[in-house]
C-alpha cells in the first residue's frame, strides 16, 4: 500500500540523504519513476501539480500507484504538489493521495499560516501529511508563477515559528532555487540553509532542483536537506527523444513505438538523480 512521507523523511533526515519527488504525468512517466526507483532500490515520492492530477485523474494516478505499490517492494508516497485550493487537496487526501503540499507561500505569514493549519487539521485526521513553503521562488511551476524581484528567502526564525505555529510535516525552504531552468549560474545560499536546520526539527524540501548543479544539490543534502523535487529535468529528456523519434520516423502513429524512447531517457535522469540524492539501496 502507499506509504506517507513521514518515515521516509525522518530516515532519510537521520542517515543524511535525501528522497527524490519525480513529478509525474501520465501511466508512462509514473511507470519510469517506480520501476526504476524499484531496480535501485530507492524509496520514492511520486509527485503531481494540479495541471497534471486535472489532466490524467486523480483516482486514476491512485489506482496506478496503488498498482505499483503491489508490484515493487519499495516505500511509495503520493504527493500532491503545490495545491493552493483547500478544497482540492481534501478532495484527494479522500480519493488516496498519502502526501500534500498546501502552498500559501504568495500569502503574508499569519495568512499562510492559517491556510496551512486548516490543511494540516483535515489531512492528519485523514492520516496523510502536510508540507508548505515558506519563502517564494521564483520561476514558474505548472501555473503558477512568481516573478524574481518577488523571489524572497527563507527567514530561519520565522522557518522556526512557522513549524511550530502549523504542525507541518515537512519545510520547503527558498534558498535561491527557481522553479524551471536557470538564467545564469544557481547560488544557494548554505549558510541561511545551515541555521534554518538549526532551529526546525522537520524535514527539509529543496524545490526548483532540477538544472542545478549536482555538487550543489549534494551540499544542500549535506546541510539539511532530505526530499529533492525533479520535475522540468524528467520532460525535456522526455519530450526531446519523442521528437527525435518521430523525425527520424515521420510516418510513425503507434504511442508504444514513440513513448518508448521518452520512457528510456527519462529513466537516465531518474537513475542519476537517485544516486545524486543517495537513496539508492535505502529502501
């Protein structure tokens, strides 16, 4: 059965190494990520925005997942990421999903708060967990985008507070990620990052990982930092093997022929993405 995010985190956090969260779209992706996440040995979050749980179904991703979870014997959560609707998470805390991040980050503190503690209420007594973001990144997830003069850090006493004061399970901090690809070089800012681990006893979320640095993501790992989020870096791979695909073979109609290689450079990255995070052979 599918698993929260909790133990996972709290292993991951206490042996320092961290859970990749693959956002997925589709049987195919899904597929990609828990069979390759299975070979490796490596617990694993599968993740969706509310674009791709509205585009393939939620109690259609549930039941694959609860599928997939029958197969491989691996810890699987179900994670909801970046829901800004109240309404919509309890709707798929209910249909089976196992993890949801309530994301008020674009709220004032004590607004965020609120919305966060409402979330956590509803989705522990349902026995799902909750992560939030305090701090902005810039860039754009799915719909919703931040502009980068908006893109604020993570204050680490109100990362303190805000812990405290919501009862979240896991933190999404800004430390100078962005969602999507860079323009320019990636800087993290480690020592805002160190003293947030200092003072906040709950798992740590890097998102906006995709395009950075490996060495960066791993010094990140090293301070604090245990769920990884992948998103951007598993569709360009993607998509570009199924353009190659059909340019090579422009009369080509058959989605088993043309997902294929999709399917085969996507698990590349999931594979180097699981050894950079150091998951492998941790479940």
């Amino acid at each position: 059965m599918l698993v929260t995010t909790k133990e996972m985190l709290a292993k991951a956090q206490k042996e320092n190494y961290a859970v990749p969260a693959f956002n997925i779209h589709n049987l195919e992706t899904l597929r990609v990520v828990v069979e390759t996440a299975a070979e490796l040995k490596s617990p694993v979050i599968v993740a969706g925005t509310p674009g791709t749980i509205e585009y393939a179904g939620g109690d259609y991703l549930v039941a694959i997942a609860e599928t997939a979870t029958k197969k491989h014997d691996i810890p699987i959560a179900l994670h909801l990421d970046h829901f800004e609707n109240i309404d919509k998470i309890k709707e798929y805390v209910n249909a089976g999903f196992t993890s949801a991040m309530i994301d008020a980050s674009k709220e004032d503190f004590e607004n965020n708060i609120n919305t966060v503690k409402k979330v956590v209420e509803y989705a522990h007594a349902k026995g799902s967990v909750v992560e939030a973001e305090l701090g902005k990144l810039g860039g754009v997830e799915d719909d919703l985008v931040v502009d980068e003069k908006d893109a604020m850090y993570t204050n680490p006493d109100s990362a303190k507070e805000f812990v405290e004061r919501t009862g979240i399970d896991s933190l999404a901090v800004a430390i100078g990620t962005a969602h999507g690809l860079y323009k320019g070089e990636p800087k993290l800012d480690f020592e805002r990052l160190k003293e947030i681990r200092s003072k906040v006893d709950v798992p740590l979320v890097l998102h906006g990982a995709s395009d950075v640095p490996e060495n960066l993501v791993k010094e990140a790992i090293k301070f604090g930092i245990c769920k990884v989020n992948i998103a951007t870096d598993l569709k360009i791979p993607f998509s570009d093997a199924v353009k190659q695909y059909f340019k090579e073979n422009p009369d080509a109609n058959d989605p088993r022929k043309y997902m294929t290689p999709g399917k085969e450079a996507m698990k590349e990255v999931v594979i180097a993405k699981i050894k950079m995070c150091g998951s492998e052979n941790k479940a």
